[in-house]
C-alpha cells in the first residue's frame, strides 16, 4: 500500500471527537491534509498505542472536514495548524480490551498483513476477490477469503448476493462457484446445482468468457484460480413437449422427465395458489398412495372415482371425496399439469436421478428458464427434497444450491399452499443446511422481500449496486449511512461483503466470470 507504515495523523479526543470503545477520531498531520484518499472509508490504520501485549487496528468509518468555527475547532486548528481534518475509526484490537483510545497516539497507514488482521480476513480459504477501496485496489491488496466451514458448513453457511438488475450478481456467484470447485479440498465432495430460472446466463459454464480483460487474468492470478471455464459441467433441462429434443437453449443438455411415481410427493409445489385448499390436499394425499407409476393410471382413476362419485349409488362422493374435488383435481392433472408441462413429465427420457446430481467437483445446471413459475417450483423442490434426503444419509458430501431469483420462491410472506411449501424447503436448508451440508447460494434484486429465515442464518451477504428505496429497508438498518451510499454507487465488478467473521463491510472487486453469460458467437 502506499505509504504503507508512515505515520499520517494522531488521535484526537476532545469533545464531540472523544475516543469510546470501539471508534475514536484522528486527524491527519497538515502535510498530508490533501490527501484525501487517506480519508476513504474502508482505509486501515494502526494506532500506536503502544500497549503491551495489544494492537490497535482502526478501519475508516467516515471522515469530515469542519467548516464551522465553533471554539473547539478554531482552537484545534490554531494550536495544531492545520484545518480540521477529522477521520473516524472503527476500532478493533488484538486483545480484545475494549477501552476508548488514548489521546494524541500516532497513527500509522497499515501494511497489506494488518489489514487483513484489522478486518478479520483469514488467510486461507475459499477466495472471493481483492480487498480495494472506493479509488481502488491499493497496491499489493490481500486477497479477501472466506473460511470454508463459514462458507460450506459447519460453523456458518449461505450466501446471499443482492444488488440492481445487471450489476454482476450472477457473474459474482459464478465466481465463487469456480473458487470452491477449484479448491483442491473441497472439490472432492462438493457439488453445485445451479437452477437457471431466467433467459441464458448461467448455460455457458464450459464456454470461454470472451470478455475478459487483462486486469480480470490478473484477479484470478491473484486469486489462484485459473479463468478457464469450468471442466466438469453437467447441463439438464426437461424434455421438450413433442418428445424431440431438449427443451432448453442447450441443445445438448441432457433431457429429463418424471412420471407420477417420481413427482406424486412433491406435486403440490405446482399446483396454481388459487386452486389450493384442504380438500385438494386431502385427495393429493390418497392419490399418492395408490398403487400407480404412471400419470395416465391416476388420470383413470379420476375418472372412474368421478363416474362412481356421479353415480346414483355415489351420491356425489367417492372415497370420501366429492365429486367437484374429484373434477377439479382431474381437470389439475390431465388438462393441467400433463398437456401443459408435457415434456417435464409423461416424457420418454429418464428422471433427473439424485446421483447424477452429487458428483464432486461438479457443476450442474438445471435449466428451466423455459418452464412457467409453477412448473420451476415443482423442478425445485422435487431435487431439493430428493438431495436432502441424501445428504441426511450422508456426511460425506456438501451441495450448494444457486438460486437466482431467491425471493420469488422464498418470499417474506406466502399464504399457505404451494408457494408456502417451496419457501418451507427453502428455508429448512437455510435453518438446517449448514450441519447436513445443503447450502444455499441466493441471488435476489431485492433481498429485503426474502424470507427472513434464509436471510437470518446468512453467513455472508453481498451487496452489488443497490436502489436507495431497498436500502431503506429494515434489514439495512445496521449499516452507517456513508455504507448505504457507497452501495448506490458500486461499479460493476465491485460489490460490499458483510460476513459474519470480519470486523466490518469489506469493499472487494472481482473478476468477470471465468465463463460465457450468453450464447459464445
Ligand atoms: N467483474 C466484473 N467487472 C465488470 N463487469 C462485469 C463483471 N462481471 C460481470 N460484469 C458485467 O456485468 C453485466 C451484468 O452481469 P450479470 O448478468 O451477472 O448481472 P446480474 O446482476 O446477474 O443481472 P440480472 O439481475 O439481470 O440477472 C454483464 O454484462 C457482465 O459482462
Ligand atoms: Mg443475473
């Protein structure tokens, strides 16, 4: 870093500007007062306390220059020459104490192993981009990592990114997939299954970026991953409805569809939330346990429940249903669920098998971007549950679920029904995934409508670009002002990572994907 170990400035605790635990004020020596990238919030500096057995580290939080000559500040700034140059610090120390800074301590800039120290960034772990300031990268800036057993399980888990349509969600999410599958460790039981619920951007994985520059080659050199494209791919879409193809952009991805013996548990997830009741539940549940594999056996059976239910002797029931439930679920699953997602299901081609899904060091993709909302939910949470259920057989591997679009399956609210059942898986991995290893990697324009039970047990969020309307939110109520307003104006390739073990929000900048976004020309 620039500079690094010179001292710039000493503490000053006098008035409004009085050291408490955990922040104190300095101000800068005249010689430096134009310097005002010493003054950007992010920017770390020791104070030399000289305490045995403890270092003062203290992370910019804001800074000010006063401009109204109350008696204290034309004071200061006679006695001291200079303008009233103030910079605030988030304080941390080693030992732990947690006593106001002394006065008129010296304060050095610190080099690249104190800011590490300073924000709690460890040294190993699953790398996620360069530490930088609002200007910038500062000359040879640490790597900023992520501990595995927070990113993974079993300490924390999850990460959430958020952020303004087209500022590089995805591209970051991509990159981290490529950080963890890269990792030589990891790779071995981790996989990731990525859904593509939208237009094209995660169904180039194995296809070559062509817009990587050179200062991206030089991200990942830092990072240690290589900007290859990823090498074990696995691309799955539902059949297409005339039984041909694929229904997917890649017309190479392996086509999948269920039957009714493979989805009859999992059916509720698509049906449309005005339809849903407790009589619809109630003949779901009986149908599931009758002896059929096909969806054309229980399309039979309807009927001939209906014909039995319409009969004389039916009195407009059958087996203990009514004969309008019975019409209505007939209508759901012939004319419904089998014309409409044809393909998905009653195809020719295999189920989507759970292990195909869990090889290590893969990264499949799932693409039903094609598919209607109701359709998604029931591709969703058929693999959800079908993966949990292995991994609670199992210690041995980790899954990584990316979801784009997180809040429109986990919203903060869903009346009972469908919507409410795919949030519920949901949010049961985000409560319980980080001790099985299912761990959900989320991306949402507007994380302040997602459950709050994904976004509570959040080990890591990310924030790229965000509107000034979603950080009014709630959630948002924790972070200083100056924070919210260095979030509206992110860069792309620049976003705000709060995770649970650094001491504070740190400013990174990532690469482009190591891999196509849209179709390679
Ligand atoms: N590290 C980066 N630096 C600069 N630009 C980037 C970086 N990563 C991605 N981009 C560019 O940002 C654009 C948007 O990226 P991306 O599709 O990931 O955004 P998004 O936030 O996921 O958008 P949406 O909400 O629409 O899905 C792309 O054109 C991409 O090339
Ligand atoms: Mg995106």
């Amino acid at each position: 870093m620039e500079n690094v170990g010179e001292v710039v400035g000493e503490t000053v605790s006098v008035g409004k500007y009085a050291s408490k635990p955990y922040e104190c004020w300095f101000y800068l020596y005249s010689k430096f007062a134009d310097r005002i990238e010493l003054m950007q919030s992010g920017f770390v500096y020791e104070v030399l306390e000289g305490i045995e057995g403890d270092r003062c580290y203290g992370i910019v939080e804001t800074s000010t220059i006063e401009t109204d000559q109350n008696i204290l500040t034309a004071t200061l700034s006679r006695r001291r020459g200079l303008s009233t140059t103030a910079i605030k610090l988030r304080i941390t120390r080693q030992s732990g104490l947690d006593a106001p800074v002394k006065d008129k301590c010296k304060v050095k800039i610190a080099d690249p192993d104190i800011v590490k120290k300073a924000y709690n960034i460890p040294d190993e772990g699953i790398p996620i981009g360069i530490f930088a300031l609002p200007s910038g990268c500062p000359p040879n800036a640490p790597v900023v990592k992520l501990k595995p057993e927070y990113v993974l399980g079993k300490e924390g888990a999850h990460l959430n990114v958020g952020g303004k349509s087209g500022w590089a969600k995805t591209a970051f999410a991509l990159v981290l997939c490529k950080a963890i599958l890269s990792d030589p460790v990891y790779s071995q039981n981790t996989t990731v299954i990525a859904f593509n619920v939208k237009a094209d951007d995660l169904l180039w994985p194995d296809k070559k970026n062509p817009l990587l520059t050179d200062e991206d080659k030089k991200y990942y050199n830092l990072m240690g991953i290589s900007p290859e494209p990823f090498e074990k791919v696995n691309l799955y879409a539902p059949e297409s409805s005339d039984g041909e193809g694929v229904n997917s952009l890649r017309e190479d991805a392996k086509p999948f569809s269920w039957e009714w013996i493979d989805v009859k548990d999992q059916l509720h997830y698509c049906i449309a939330p005005e339809d849903w009741n407790e009589r619809l539940e109630a003949i779901l549940v009986d149908l599931a346990a009758e002896d059929a594999k096909e969806f054309r056996e229980i399309e039979s059976l309807l009927r001939r429940w209906l014909n039995e239910a319409e009969s004389p002797a039916g009195r407009g029931w059958a087996h203990g249903h009514h004969s309008a439930t019975i019409r209505k679920t007939l209508r759901i699953i012939s004319s419904g669920i089998m014309q409409r997602y044809k393909g998905l299901v009653c195809g020719n081609s295999d189920p989507l098998g759970v292990k195909d899904l869990v090889k290590p060091g893969f990264l499949n993709v799932i693409d039903i971007s094609r598919l209607r909302a109701p359709a998604q939910r029931l591709v969703i949470g058929k693999v959800v549950s079908d993966i949990q259920s292995f991994l609670e057989k199992t210690e041995e591997r980790c899954v990584v679920y990316l979801a784009d679009e997180l809040n429109k399956f986990a919203p903060v609210k869903a009346k009972e029904g469908p919507i409410a059942g795919i949030k519920a898986i949901l949010d049961d991995i985000a409560e319980r995934g980080r001790s099985i290893r299912s761990i959900l990697l989320g991306i949402q324009q507007y994380p302040s409508q997602t459950s709050n039970a994904i976004l509570g047990n959040v080990a890591t969020s990310i924030y790229a670009r965000m509107k000034p309307t979603e950080l009014d939110a709630s959630i948002y109520r924790g972070y200083p002002r100056e924070k919210k307003l260095m979030i509206q104006g992110l860069r792309k390739g620049w976003v705000l990572v709060d995770h649970d073990e650094f001491n504070d929000l740190v400013l990174i900048r990532f690469p482009r994907p190591p891999c196509a976004q849209s179709r390679p020309q």
